[in-house]
C-alpha cells in the first residue's frame, strides 16, 4: 500500500484570500452571477437526460482559476435547489480546502486507498445543498488511485444520492489525471483564462483528451473584462501569454503572469460551436 505524505496546515495567503471574495453570493455583481447562470444553462442542455450529471473541469495551465470557478459553478446549481457534491480530484496540487479553509483530509484519496469509507470523508453543507470530498493526503500515486477501480463505484455510488458531481482535477496539458476522470463522467469542461492561456496547452489538452476518448462539453472563459470599464462582458477574445515549468514528477508550478488581487471573473461556455450572445 503506497505512503502518503502528511500535508502541513498553511496559512492563507494574498492569492486565496483574493480568491474567496471571488466567490458567489447575495452580494455578487448582476454580471457574475448571469455568467454562471448561463454557464450553468448551457451545461444542462449539454448533459441532457434523466438522473445524476456528472462533470469534470480541466484546463491546459495551471492557475487559471479551475478552483474558484468549480466551486462557483457547484454553488451556482445548489442554488437552484439540487443536491450537489463537488470533489477535488486535484490530489497534486489541492486548492479547495484551503480556499474555504477546511480540513483537506480525510479525502478522496484516503477513500481511493481503501483507508476511509466515503461516507467518512463527505463534508455535508458546507453551502446549502452542497456537499464536498476534499483532496485527502496527497499521494505518491494519484493517477493510479484515480484509475482504480474504487474510482468509478464511488461515483457510480454518489450518483444515486445526488443531482450533479462536479470534480476539479489538474491541467490536462500537464499530466493525464483529468482522462482517468472524463472515464467517470458524462463529459469535461475545458477552462481558458484571458491574457493567460497558451494556444499551444490548449491544442494539447484537446489532443490528450481526444486519445483518451474524453467528450469535451465546451470552453469556458475566466478573467474577461470590458477594457476601460469596470463591467464585465461576453467575449471570445484570445491573447496568449504564459509559461509552465515541472517541478518533479508529482507535481507541478506555473510561473508567469500572477492572479494575485485580480477582479473577479466571469465565466461562459461554449458547446458544439454555438457561442453565447
């Protein structure tokens, strides 16, 4: 059985504190919150049919706001009244239990190594209506706990008790884990950030999950703002500036431009080449 290594708690810095005011609430610009709701609508007409929605969100870079985004989106569909369950099957680099500032353990990857039942590792309302898995201890071996087959019954078990699955795994374009967890679920949903996103990461992290006979939802765009305003708009605009490095085999580091203190972001899809007005 593998060894995992223990996390040490951390103080919360600039970059998460920036992240939390991001979050949806009453207090929420009219602008974000109409981008989740569309973001929100065009996913129901993606995943049509009875039963449990089940989706992942990926992207080709790190730190493009996947986390903030997720969590929103899960908010967004507990708001309307569905049962909600959000997993962060980032085990490399967790963001969700520190962005609400919670226990990251025990997880998904203690549920994966068969050390915890989930039940143990479900925390219940932390938004009404929303229930989440955080990450759990990272491990030595995610992309194996992620293709086990502990994998696919615990979401074939959480299906039956909620409404949708939402789960954040790690860029695409860097490592695999997102295609062991497209095999879980109804599709993925491909993040790109404005000003941030290399075309190239996202050409392969369409190739990559194209060989893994993924389906690809759509896109969806963070960090768009009308220029010389303070409103946010729908846009598909492109300026590509960034840059990753590996760190080691386990994980992996962003440089380039920093998220710190930006404005909140807004968010859309796009689905089968149909773009939203």
């Amino acid at each position: 059985m593998s060894v995992m290594k223990k996390k040490t708690p951390k103080e919360p810095d600039q970059s998460f504190a920036a992240q939390r005011r991001m979050l949806l609430n009453s207090n929420s610009s009219f602008y974000i919150q109409e981008a989740y709701n569309t973001l929100r609508t065009n996913i129901r007409f993606a995943i049509p049919g009875e039963g449990c929605k089940r989706l992942c969100l990926t992207s080709g870079l790190a730190s493009e706001g996947k986390s903030t985004t997720i969590l929103n989106l899960a908010i967004s569909f507990a708001d309307t009244g569905g049962k909600v369950l959000l997993i962060d099957g980032d085990m490399r680099r967790p963001s969700l239990a520190r962005l609400l500032i919670e226990k990251a353990s025990p997880g998904l990857s203690n549920v994966l190594a068969g050390l915890v039942e989930a039940e143990e590792a479900i925390h219940k309302n932390v938004r009404p209506n929303l229930d989440m898995i955080f990450s759990g201890e990272i491990p030595p071996n995610p992309l194996e706990l992620l293709g086990h087959p502990r994998m696919k019954a615990l979401i074939d078990n959480m299906s039956s008790r909620y409404d949708y699955i939402l789960i954040d795994t790690p860029p695409v374009s860097i490592v695999s884990d997102a295609c062991e967890v497209a095999n879980v679920t109804d599709g993925v949903l491909f993040l790109v950030r404005q000003n941030s996103t290399e075309k190239d990461a996202v050409i392969r992290g369409i190739k990559q999950l194209e060989l893994s006979n993924s389906r690809l939802l759509g896109f969806v765009m963070t960090g768009i703002m009308d220029e010389g305003s303070k409103s946010y708009k729908y846009r598909y605009r492109y300026r590509y500036r960034y840059k990753y490095k590996y760190q080691s085999k386990y994980a992996y580091v962003a440089s380039g431009r920093k998220n710190a203190g930006e404005k909140p972001v807004t968010n859309q899809t796009e689905s089968k080449g149909t773009k939203e007005k």
